[in-house]
C-alpha cells in the first residue's frame, strides 16, 4: 500500500510463518477480549449515527481479511455467506453497495453466534493463506496483512469508545469493567511549562522503517516558525475554569462554526459530565465517578479545544509542531497510558524529571489547528484498498498521539488520526501552543 515500507515493522514476516500466525491470533484475540464483558443485547445497539455495534466491528474486521486477502489470494476460498459482503462493507465503494452505515444497529440478523462462526472461518482459512502460500506470493502479500492487523486494531479502540456511548445513554449507567488501580499521582497536575522550539524547514512524515498507513506518508520537507509548546495536556480543573468564566456562554472565544454547534445543541460542558448536587460527575467505562481535576480533560470536539485555547490566551499546535515536538522527546516522556494498562481513561500526568513534554502517545488524542489533507506527494493506492484513507482528506481536522484505549504497538510520532470538528465521543483533549 504504501511502496512497502510496512515490512519492516517485521522484517522476517515473509520468512517466519509462524511469527506471522502468532501475531494474526494475538490482534484477532484483543478483540474477543474487549468484547468479552459485553451480552448479545449490549452488541447490538447503536447509540447514534456515529456509534457501531460491537457485533458489527466484529464481522466488519473480519470482512477485511476475508475481502482483502481470502477471497482473491487463497484458492478455494468462498464467501462464508452470500450476504456478508453487503451487512459489513463499511464505505469500499470499489467493493460494492453496502448497508447503511446509521442503520447497523437495524442489523438482529445475523445473530451474535453466527458472527463468532463466521470470525472462527476466517481465521483458519487466514492461517492457512499465511502457512501455505508460496514464499514470493506471501512476501507480496505482506503489507496487506500488516494493514488489516492495525485496521483492526483501529476498530478496537471504536469498540471501547462505541460501547462507552451506548452505556452513556443507559439510566442504569452499567459498567463496562473494573479498572486497574491508577498510579499514585498528586491531587494536581504539575505545573505548564512551555517548552521552545526553533523554527525552520523540517522534516515530517514517516521514514519507512516500520509500519505506516498511507497518509503517514512520503516524508517531506516543511516550514515552521519558532514556537513554544505545554510540557502536558490540559485538565480537567483548567477546563472546569473555563466553564466557571463562562466559556459556553459567550460566543467571545468560539469560531462561528462552533458556537452555532454549541447554541443548536445545548453544550454546556463536555459530553460525559454532569454536575449533581454541587459537584462535578464524569460517566467512565467503568462507571460514573466523581471527576478527577488532574486527570486529562477528554472527549472535547475540535471547536471546545479551540475555544478553550483562545481563552487560555494560546492556540492549539500545527500538526508539524506537534510532531517535531515528539520527534525530540525522549520514548520515557513519549509514553504514557495505552490500553495494555487497563484503566480505559485518561490519568493525571507526572513529569517528574522530564525535561521534555509528558503523555504524548497515549491518554488523550490531541487536536491540532491543521486541516486534514494529504502530504505533499501522497498517492492513494490502486484499487479499493485506496479508500482507506485518502477519500476522507476533506473538512476534518487531525490529532496526533494516542489514547487510553489506543492498543499497544498502535502508536507513534507520526500517526495522523482525524474526525470531523463537531464530533466528542472519542477519547479526544488538547494541549496548548503559542508563538514563541
């Protein structure tokens, strides 16, 4: 998909088959695991537009594996039903029609026990595509594999950000897990400082030397000017501030876009907070609990983190700040809380000998002001597959890092993840930049 360069994430994958295999079985197997807590009934509901069933990222993430690779590369291989093709082709217009996306939730057929068949299908025909294809076939075959690997694990951070809608808009609120003790942190956040950076023509992109999808790419060359960026994202308690001054209230701080969202659809904080006898309330996959002032604000839109720049007198990063600014850290200030740790939500930070910028890759995706588009060169690739990305490089904005739900091995520097400005069901903060 992308010249290749995928392949070195694993460099004897064409050679060692059973490496191969062992991988397939440990992503396919991450996602039995988040879906394991959940009933038939809590797999079928969609919450809203935005939201798909958990039943339906299961199939959906197998149907690429079996579109992708099975059907034109395994011999033999048949569909393992006539129908799924259409129920579970998310937006491959090159593959065919498909069923409308606001409509899964529509889908009670096929039952739950079947899409576990239909998984268990795919997987022993995958195995047998990567043991028995012949070595030059199989070498080719390689960056596809690789691609379907990150795209489900992908839909796996969408599952846990899907189900935590769906249990959202549940007056029982459920609990989706109990959470892995969170590190001793101090009852604030360290203090902001603002970390320089000099400007100048710099390189940005991915160099090829592992895995990257295709709007990672080419690397290239582009200019920045001196700038100065927060060693960690904002906070709950900084938040909290700007709704106290009235940050909903005024349209002083909002782009027009954003305040016309705010006014049609009655934001007065962020989505999973409420306020009960006084106090402030924040739904978590693992329950309503009281809201953590240190911990990383999360789930804003792309217009609250705007707004919440303009009034903390700084701006959200360019995604070249952003990435030059990572580049520089080191991998201990880089990383930060992924979905091995068990917490599904964002902690407080600690920058506790760290001269550079904290929680990075991981917590938080954070917005930047950059549009998303394609890099200076980039060429989707032929065929469906070119769909993954470079169709959607329109009236989106781009995040960089990870989040807490974000699988481990699925983050880096240069990862460009993208949503559209209105949208805050993911696990999305911000943290702040200025001119220097």
């Amino acid at each position: 998909m992308m010249d290749g360069p995928e392949t070195a994430l694993w460099p004897a994958a064409h050679e060692d088959r059973e490496a191969a295999c062992a991988r397939y079985r440990a992503v396919r197997g991450m996602t039995g695991e988040i879906a394991a807590p959940l009933s038939a009934e809590d797999q079928q509901i969609q919450s809203m537009p935005d939201v798909s069933p958990t039943k339906w990222h299961q199939a959906h993430v197998t149907w690429f594996f079996e579109t992708f690779l099975l059907l034109p590369h395994l011999d033999g291989y048949a569909p393992f039903h006539p129908d799924f093709g259409y129920l579970f082709n998310s937006y491959y217009e090159g593959v065919g029609p498909r069923h409308a996306r606001p409509a899964r939730g529509l889908l009670s057929r096929p039952p739950l026990a079947q899409v576990f068949a239909y998984r268990a299908h795919v997987d022993d025909a995958m195995e047998r595509l990567i043991r028995e294809t012949a070595t030059e076939r199989w070498a080719a075959l390689v960056p596809l594999f690789l691609l379907g690997l990150n795209h489900e694990q992908q839909h796996q951070e969408l599952m846990l950000t899907d189900i935590k809608h769906v249990f959202s808009v549940n007056p029982q609120k459920p609990r989706y897990h109990e959470p892995s003790p969170a590190p001793q942190r101090n009852s604030e956040a360290p203090e902001i400082r603002w970390l320089g950076h000099a400007g100048g023509v710099v390189e940005l992109g991915h160099d090829g030397r592992d895995f990257g999808f295709d709007n990672e790419f080419p690397r290239h060359r582009t200019w920045i000017e001196d700038f100065e960026i927060a060693s960690r994202p904002v906070t709950n308690r900084e938040f909290l501030d700007f709704i106290e001054d009235g940050g909903y209230a005024s349209a002083r701080h909002w782009l027009s876009d954003g305040w016309t969202t705010v006014r049609e659809r009655g934001w007065q904080a962020p989505i999973y907070w409420r306020q009960a006898d006084g106090a402030w309330l924040e739904f978590t996959l693992s329950g309503e609990r009281s809201l953590d002032p240190a911990a990383p604000v999360c789930h804003l839109s792309f217009y609250e983190a705007d707004a919440f720049a303009r009034w903390a007198g700084a701006r959200l990063p360019g995604e070249a700040e952003w990435e030059v600014a990572a580049r520089e850290a080191t991998p201990e200030e880089n990383a930060a809380n992924l979905l091995a740790a068990g917490h599904l939500h964002p902690v407080a930070a600690t920058d506790a000998g760290a001269d550079g910028p904290v929680q990075l890759l991981g917590d938080v995706w954070e917005w930047t002001q950059s549009s998303y588009g394609p890099y200076p060169g980039f060429r989707p690739a032929a065929g469906a597959v070119g769909e993954y990305n470079g169709k959607f490089m329109v009236n989106q904005v781009t995040l960089r890092g990870g989040s807490c739900a974000t699988p481990p091995g699925h983050a880096r520097v240069t990862y460009r993840n993208f949503f559209y400005p209105d949208q805050r069901w993911q696990f999305t903060g911000l943290r702040l930049a200025r001119d220097a």
